[in-house]
C-alpha cells in the first residue's frame, strides 16, 4: 500500500490537538502514547499498520460533531473505526488523522417487535443484535463470519454481507434508518422505522460509503422471524466446476437457499484442521447449502438439492440433524480466513461475494482461477 505524504503541519500541532481533544472528551476517551496506540494501528487487514495521530474513544454524538467540526475548520483528517474486524483496511489510520473509534457507543436503544425493528448504537455488536431478540424468536439476519466482534456501526459502513445473504440480502437490505454526523458537525437522520423515505435514497449512499460521507451515531435495523426449520447440506465434489455448476443449477431451478457457500480443498483441509467437525477431506470443492422455512417444504427442497448435486457428480452428502449440527457444519467457513493462517502465513484476501451468479463460471471458474495462480510461486491458495 503505497504511504501518502503526512501533513507536517498537522503533526507539528499534535499537542494542541490532543489538548484539545481532551477538552472535548474528557476522561479516558483520548490515547495518545505510543504504546496504547498500538492495538490501533491496523484492522483485521494486519499487512498494513500505521500509527494513528491519537485516537479519540467518545460516547456521546455531541461530541462525535464537536470532534467532526474541529477537526473539519482545521483541515484535519479523521479515520472513523468500529470493531476493527474489516479485511480491506476500511478502518486503517493515518499518521497525521485523529481516529474516531466509536466502540463506546455500546447500547440497544430500542426493541420494537411491533414493527420489527431495532434501534442500536454502532458499537453494538452484530450477534448482539439477534442476542437481544432471539427470546421472542427473532433474529438480524446479515451475519458476517465476524459477527461476534464486528459492530453494526462498521457493518454499515463497509455494506457487510455474510453465508445468509443469498436469501436475505446484504446489510443495505436491512438497515431502514441512521443517525449520522457530516463532516461539519451537522447531524442528520436517514430514514426510520417506516418502510421506505421520500426523495433520493440517500440512506443506500451512505451504506457502505466506509466514513468518507459521515460518521453513523446510531442504526435502525429490521429484524426478521427465526424459520420454523433451518437445515444445511454438505456436498462434496470431484471438482470445483462440478460445484460451481450444482451453484448454478440449484439457482436455475428456482430454489433460493438461506445460505449457500463453497470451498475448496486447501480451504476444507484449513477449516477442518481447525474446528473438526467432520468435512470430507476426499473432496476437491464443497458447497455448504441451508434451507429454510416450513418444515415440508425445508423436506422437499433438500430432496431437490441432493438430486441436483447427484446430476452434478456429487461424491459425498450430509444433512444436518440438529441445530448443533447445522451450526457445527457453518462454524468451519466462518472461521475461514484464522484457519487459513497457519498454513499462510502471510495469507491476504481476494473476496468475490457471487457464489449464486448462475454460471459454473461464476463459482467453480474462480476457485480454478486462483487455484492456479500459485504455479509460480509453489503455494496454492485456499478458496472459499
């Protein structure tokens, strides 16, 4: 990543900033010594790493907009950072910018189950979120393989998806309202509990914009009835283009699983080295297909599948039996990318979210797309 030039003009003001600073968020809320920094100098992405200017923890968005004005009538540069999960350096700081971390920002707000939303903060925690409303049987559905540490506020920042996207849509399909602060302070609110805003759908800009258009204070999310059956189907397959067609095929006849995934031999033999649960290590790609819904029709539908695959060379079948099981079967690719770690070290990420595109190409060609890259190189790269 190539290293932009530092304002030297803002790091010769360093000590006035982080006086200032502590004027605005007094406490605990300013870190500002080399050593405390540190936890903050990268995000997941960890190949990169660069020391913040001084990092700012506050809790309220009053203070979010004095820090966003101060910092904009100073030609200050401002990093916002939830969990510091992101795997493409959205929360990567910079020498001569403050960091607005917002992990303080820490409480549900609101639970209408009425209207099937919830109102949090973004440091609220994406599982905690279905954690507070799964007692009445409902659930977020976006589910990133981070969802026990990553915040909502960085899920709508960087537009986080997850393995139940294919059916329920992407976090822009799922956040109806924020309240956010501009770069001059201003607060604003996009949206709101009612299905749908007037004017230019500023709210879908704004998802995904990863800070660059504001500071997001507080979410509006829409949560949805947990299904009566959820069930997952483990496939194995002599390829990845085999798999890639049963991808297409399962889509080509009509049939939207709740979740569907595919990984390849170096990623099978990662994930099960890691978490043990049973994949087939026999197999050169497998697909990890759950449905949902009325228990008859969950039936029908994995009777579908398994013929579907079987048309498609399928080597192996598993069905979940329980819910432990279902989870049990998930739990390897969400752990996909630390599973891959000790067998590269130096692992980076190449994500491509079309596992559903409706061509083998989109699937399998991909996986043998990379597959093929490390022939120079003598290391071959998982694919998930």
């Amino acid at each position: 990543m190539p290293c932009q030039a530092l304002d030297t003009a803002t790091l010769a003001r360093r000590d006035e900033i982080v006086a200032d600073m502590r004027i605005i968020v007094p406490g605990e809320g300013v870190v500002d010594t080399e050593n405390a920094m540190r936890p903050f100098e990268t995000d997941a992405l960890t190949a990169y790493r660069q020391l913040p200017l001084v990092v700012v923890l506050p809790q309220t968005t009053a203070q979010v907009a004095r820090i966003l004005k101060y910092c904009s009538d100073r030609n200050i540069r401002v990093v916002p950072r939830g969990s510091g999960t992101s795997l493409s350096g959205g929360a990567l700081p910079l020498g001569d910018a403050v960091l607005l971390v917002m992990s303080r920002f820490n409480r549900i707000l609101d639970i209408d189950y009425a209207n099937r939303t919830v109102t949090a903060q973004p440091g609220v925690t994406n599982l905690g979120i279905t954690n507070a409303v799964q007692h009445e049987g409902f659930y977020y559905a976006p589910d990133p393989s981070s969802q026990i540490a990553c915040s909502i506020g960085g899920n709508v920042a960087e537009n986080s998806g997850g393995v139940h996207c294919l059916k329920y849509g992407l976090t822009a399909n799922n956040v109806i309202g924020v309240e956010m602060v501009l770069m001059n302070g201003e607060v604003v609110r996009l949206g709101g509990k009612h299905l749908d805003a007037e004017g230019y759908d500023l709210l879908g800009i704004m998802t995904g914009s990863e800070g660059l258009l504001g500071v997001v204070t507080e979410v509006t999310v829409r949560i949805l009835k947990k299904p009566e059956t959820a069930r997952a189907v483990l496939l194995g397959f002599p390829s990845s283009e085999q798999a890639g067609q049963c991808v297409a095929d399962i889509i080509g006849a009509g049939i939207i699983p709740g979740g569907m995934e595919m990984m390849d031999r170096p990623a099978i033999k990662a994930a099960e080295d890691f978490v043990q649960v049973g994949y087939p290590l026999d197999v050169e790609a497998l697909l990890i297909v759950e449905l949902d819904g009325p228990g008859a029709e969950v039936d029908h539908l994995i009777a579908e599948v398994e013929a579907i695959a079987g048309r498609n060379g399928s080597t192996t079948c598993r069905i979940s039996t329980s819910e432990e099981e279902r989870m049990a079967f998930w739990a390897g690719r969400k752990a996909a990318f630390p599973c891959g770690r000790p067998h590269l070290p130096r692992l980076s990420v190449h994500g491509r979210h079309d596992p559903a595109q409706g061509t083998a190409e989109g699937a399998g060609g991909h996986a043998r797309a990379f597959g093929k890259i490390p022939a120079a190189g003598r290391q071959r790269l998982p694919c998930w």
